[in-house]
C-alpha cells in the first residue's frame, strides 16, 4: 500500500510540473502572437470600425489636449471646487476638536469595559 501512496504522489507532482509547464508555453505563445500582430481578438466577427483621416486628427487631437491638461498638474482646491461644484473642499479639524472627540471616544470604552466587567 505504502508503494501505492508514493506512487501517487509521484504522479500528482509530475502534473503539477506539467501544468506549469504548460502554462509557461502558453504564456511564451500569447506574447509571441501580440509581437506578431497575430494574436486572437475578442470579437472575430465584428468588422474593424474605419475612420476618417479628419476623424482621426481629431481625436488625436483631443488627446494631445487631454495630455497636456495632466501635464499642467493639479488645480487648486479652491479652483476645482469653483469649477465643479460637486466636489467638497476638504476640511480641517482643530487640534481642541480633536481632543473633544478623543476624550468622548475614551469614554465610551470606559464604560464599555465597566459593563463587561460587571457581567464577567
């Protein structure tokens, strides 16, 4: 039986070295193919959608701005708050709030632990 067992596990380590293989090649396989312009697309029955000379200046073009905008860096809060409207200007709490709002918090596990201990 013992011989059975080991023969088993054998067996089960070989295929997970074959699986690996496996995926290995088809990995190697997958990369080869995008190189090659080969590769399987996702919709093989959908024609390739044709565009223009002028549509596609103008994309490019809406591109190049859009890049340029993150290349300007990030506005101002005050000015994406003006703009938008919708985004909230981040607020800050003073350092006596805080203390409130910790002392509060100290004292709900205060009591929280009394009650535990009454029961306990």
């Amino acid at each position: 039986m013992a011989s059975l067992t080991d023969a088993l596990q054998q067996l089960r380590a070989e295929r997970r070295e074959s699986q690996s293989h496996v995926e290995k090649l088809d990995q190697a396989i997958s990369v080869i193919e995008s190189l090659n312009g080969s590769g399987t697309s996702r919709n093989g029955n959908q024609p390739r959608r044709v565009l223009s000379a002028a549509s596609r200046r103008k994309m490019a073009a809406g591109q190049r701005a859009r890049w340029a905008a993150v290349r300007k860096g990030p506005k101002p809060a005050t000015e994406v708050a003006k703009t938008t409207g919708s985004s909230h200007v981040k607020r800050t709490m003073s350092a006596a709030s805080r203390k409130k709002i910790a002392a509060a918090q100290r004292a709900r596990w205060a009591k929280l632990k009394a009650e535990k201990k009454k029961v306990g």
